[in-house]
C-alpha cells in the first residue's frame, strides 16, 4: 500500500512541477484528475464492499500428514470495481495449543461467485480451528484500505497416521462377567444387578421373565441386566511437551497417539473389551472401548484434549494407584515417548505390564526384563515397519 501511496505521489509532483515550469492547461487538468481519483476510488470501494460476502468451508476429517484445501467463497452483489481482499487466518491446533497464522490474498475479478483455495498441510494430530475475524480491502488504486468484521470459524479432527497392526497375545485378556461397577449406557448379561423392566418382545431369553411380576400384571415383563464397567485391559497413553527440563519433538505425540487407537482398533477386532485413558493433571481420565461408537468416542476424546506441558513418570504411578487402579486392571498397556524404570518396575509388580516406547532412529526392538516387557518404536518409520506386534 505504502508502494502505491509513493508512486501516486510522486506522479502528482510530477504534475504539479510540469504545471508550473510550462504553465500550460493539460498539466493542470492532469492534477485535478489525479486528485479526484483516489476519492472517486474510495467511494466505489465503500459501496462495492457492503455488497460481499466471504465463507469458508474446510474438510471435516484428514489424517496427519496430508495435505487438505481451505476453501473461501466470495460472492458479490455488484459488479462495482473491487481491489484486493486480504484475510489474516489463524490456525489454531487445540490438542498441542499452538497457532499458525497465514494471510491470504482475494483478487476478485468481475464474477458474481467466486471461490479460492488455500493448500494446508496437515502437520500434527489434534482439533484444528480455522477462524478469521477481519476482512481488510483495498482500493482499486491501493491507496487505501478498509476493515471489516467477519465471523468465520471451522473446524477439522486430524486423525492419527493409520497403522494396520496384527496383535499376537501372549495371553488372552478376557472382559470380566461380573462386578461391582456397571455401565449406565449399555445393558450387559450380569443377573446380580438388575437395571431396569420392559415389555417383553419375541427374541428375549426366558431366564430374564420376571414371572412373579408377569404374573400380577398378566403380560411378560423382562428384567434388563447391568454390563459391568470395571475391564481388566487398560491401555494407558502419555502426552507431553516436556519430560525433565527436556523438548518433546510433536512427531513423537503423534506416534503415541497412532499407537494407541491402531492397538485400540486392533484389540476392538479380536473382541477383547479394553479401556483407553490417560493422566490428565494428575486425574485419570478413561473411556471403554466395546464398539466401533464408543471406539470413535475415544479417538475424539484423544484429539480434543490438551497436551500437559510437562510430565512426571511419578505422577502417573502415583495417579494409578490412588485411583486403586491396580485392582481393576490385570492387564496395562503403557504407550509414552519417556518414562523412569524405577517406576515402571513398580508398577509391573501390580499388573501385566508392557510399555511401548516411542524413540528416534533405532527402528523396533523389543526387550523383557524385571517381570515388564519394553517395545521401543522409531518415530521416524514406525507407520512402514510397524505391522506386528506381540502383547
């Protein structure tokens, strides 16, 4: 804009010296249109801008690493002369609580209808936003500009890299019967908790007909039974951005994460009912994991909530154990990018341990040793190498 604003001066100078030193008419007539331009430039740029209309729309889902269009549409309601329109659109990942900010430049030309797009590579995992408050137009001269205030937020789930992985157990964990939780969204087979009556309809098992009840209201009433909460497989993942005073590159989240929803996945399709949680500021946050809905549930779970700033090995034992998790699991799948052994082989005197740990540049290694098993995944090819796995 500056470039334009010295441009055009210096024009008019030049104007007003030639005007001078010949002291002729058309000098002079070049001045007086020279300086009505720019009004004249002002006023269509303020009726052409009250007549647009600027949208976004942004594919709801990719996977990291893609690559995804950001698409606006400008539509005008008159053919008035508009110059440039630049948007300031920022890019917000909630999970990592990081912004990328870009400028877009619109040269609309004389359509009613038209859309531009803007390529965005899709670098890390986590709920992007993508928001603009302002529109900032400019003459057709470029000699001035105009904000105006628009609301554009959209928002897109970047899923995890998907990893295709063939589970090998070395024993079946198996979803406990009974117990002393019970699920409030989901009927199960455990006859000790009865949680609610309907009407009977054919299909229904003949041991669940509450005959005493039937019998005074004469017609088949069947009592729904209670599906226990409290499985006995938890994968438990770990998120940070520092661990001891040290960087965590977010390569490394973005593999914990396709870990633990591709283990997730593949645990969902041996049938083996399982629990996906973390230790968030010192809570441990859960969800079961028994269909492909509460499976969806969880990776949305996994995106949209924020990476601590540092984490402590400690406090996620400390956490285990004051929940009293180590009476409801027998089976812990831990996935982390750092952890403390001293810690790790506490907690593998409780449970069933084995930690998936995620490192730089030494490929996939497995090592058993002090009754816990460690698999350590390379960042950098774990999408091509890792296919196999043994729990």
């Amino acid at each position: 804009m500056w470039k334009h604003r010295i441009w055009y001066s210096a024009v008019c100078i030049t104007a007003l010296i030639a005007y001078i030193v010949a002291d002729r008419r058309e000098p002079l007539v070049l001045l007086c249109v020279l300086a009505c331009l720019p009004i004249l430039g002002v006023l269509l740029e303020l009726a052409a801008i009250r007549g647009i209309e600027v949208t976004c729309q942004v594919q709801g889902t990719c996977r990291a690493g893609q690559e995804i269009g950001v698409r606006f549409f400008l539509r005008r309601k008159s053919s008035l002369p508009l110059g440039s329109v630049r948007m300031q659109v920022v890019f917000e990942n909630v999970l990592y609580g990081n912004q990328q900010e870009a400028n877009v430049w619109l040269q609309p030309d004389e359509q009613r209808e038209m859309n531009f797009v803007y390529p965005l590579e899709a670098a890390d995992c986590g709920n992007m936003k993508t928001c603009v408050s302002s529109l900032v137009c400019q003459d057709i001269f470029g000699l001035f500009v105009f904000r105006r205030p628009v609301n554009i937020q959209e928002e897109t789930l970047i899923y995890p890299p998907e990893i295709r992985l063939n589970m090998d157990l070395l024993q079946r964990p198996e979803t406990k019967s009974f117990g002393e939780m019970y699920d409030q969204q989901k009927k199960g087979q455990d006859i000790s908790e009865v949680s609610g009556l309907r009407d009977y309809v054919p299909g229904d098992s003949m041991n669940s007909i509450h005959w005493k009840l039937s019998g005074k209201l004469d017609q088949l009433i069947v009592r729904e039974f209670g599906k226990p909460s409290n499985y006995n497989t938890l994968i438990l993942y770990e998120m940070m951005k520092r661990y001891g005073g040290k960087e965590i590159p977010n390569a490394y989240n973005n593999a914990v994460l396709a870990l633990t929803v591709s283990l997730s996945l593949s645990m969902l399709e041996l049938n083996l009912e399982h629990n996906v949680g973390r230790i968030f500021h010192r809570e441990f946050q859960m969800v079961p994991v028994y269909s492909m809905d509460t499976y969806e549930q969880m990776q949305m779970n996994l995106l949209c909530m924020p990476v601590v700033e540092e984490a402590n090995g400690v406090d996620t034992v400390y956490s285990f154990f004051r929940g009293n998790l180590r009476n409801e699991y027998t089976k812990l799948i831990y996935i982390t990018s750092c952890f403390e052994e001293n810690t790790v082989r506490q907690l593998s005197r409780e449970v069933d341990l084995t930690v998936i740990q995620v490192v730089q540049g030494t490929g996939t290694n497995y090592m058993s040793s002090a009754g816990y098993s460690v698999i350590s995944v390379d960042a950098d090819t774990y999408q091509e190498m890792m296919q196999n796995i043994t729990i």
